[in-house]
C-alpha cells in the first residue's frame, strides 16, 4: 500500500521513542534494501531525523551506512541526506569520505549532487572547507558545473559556503563554465 509510510512516518514523529523502536527493530537485515526503496527511505528519514538516539535505530543506520553507498540511488540519496542533516559526526564524515574519494564523479550524478549540496551546507566547517578545497582543485566544480541543472546544486551551496573565494573562483572560470556540456 503506497499510502501507509505516511502512518508509519507521522507515527515516528509524534509518538516517543519506546512505542517507535519495533520499526527500527523490524527493518533490521532489510534496512539498506529500505533505504533504496521509494517509500522505506522516507521511513529511515524519520528514524534519522526523531529516533536517532534510539539503539535500535542506531544499529540500523550502522548497517545501512556499512552495506554500501546511497548517494547515488534514486530514493537512497534522500537517507544520505538525512543523515548529513541529523546524524552524528562520524555518520556525516563517512559520507563526506565518500564524496571527497570520487568528487567529480558524484558532483555531475543528479543524486549524489544533491547530497554534496547538503555536505557543504549542513557537514561542520571543515568538512564544508574541505569540499570547497577540492572543488576549486583541479577544475573539478568547472566540470560539474558544465552539466548543468546537476551541477546547479552544487554550485549553489559552493557560492554559499565559499564565500568571496568562491565568487572569484566563478567569475574567473566563466567562460569555461558556460561552454556546451560536457
């Protein structure tokens, strides 16, 4: 039934967390498998974002984090963001890793974009610094930014971050910026 995340959603986010656990408890084994789904990753969210502390909830985002990547899954990049947005360092930092190793590949992949937006709008500062430090390296965000409405998240929360650096790094780099995509 598509509608019943939306019970299980409101659930999380108003009961407390005792009566919320047996979720976190049932989707134990399946949880990464949840995340990748177009109605489980918005359950995982809510545990993310109102259960967090919980221990259940805490394996579960353990095993979630473990069996892969969910930057550039269609509805798992929804969980990546949450956890940048709600987790806790260590949860942030093991994404941020994962962006940092493959930068230019995920700065030009729609989802993975969108969970780099997040990394330089809501990682700590330097984490956030870090990102901007790559991305001004090597060409990299020229080239995301060539491919148009994917770069456009990212170069979005880069003018944000980055600060006057950032503006001059764009302006110089313009006319490159706005060739064909590449």
């Amino acid at each position: 039934c598509p509608h019943a995340n939306h019970v299980v959603q409101k659930m999380i986010s108003v009961c407390p967390d005792g009566l919320t656990r047996f979720v976190a408890c049932e989707l134990t084994d399946v949880g990464f498998d949840t995340a990748r789904h177009r109605f489980g990753c918005r359950i995982i969210s809510r545990l993310i974002e109102f259960c967090s502390q919980t221990p259940e909830t805490e394996r579960l985002i353990q095993e979630i984090c473990s069996q892969g990547s969910l930057c550039t899954s269609r509805y798992g990049h929804h969980v990546a963001i949450s956890l940048i947005e709600h987790g806790k360092e260590t949860q942030k930092q093991k994404i941020v890793d994962e962006l940092h190793a493959n930068l230019l590949n995920y700065g030009r992949r729609l989802h993975a974009s969108a969970c780099l937006e997040a990394a330089l709008i809501h990682c700590e500062e330097t984490a956030r610094l870090g990102l901007v430090a790559s991305l001004m390296k090597d060409a990299t965000l020229v080239e995301i930014l060539r491919s148009k409405r994917k770069g456009f998240y990212v170069g979005k929360a880069f003018v944000r971050v980055g600060g006057e650096s950032a503006a001059l790094f764009l302006r110089d780099n313009a006319d490159e910026i706005l060739t064909t995509e590449s």
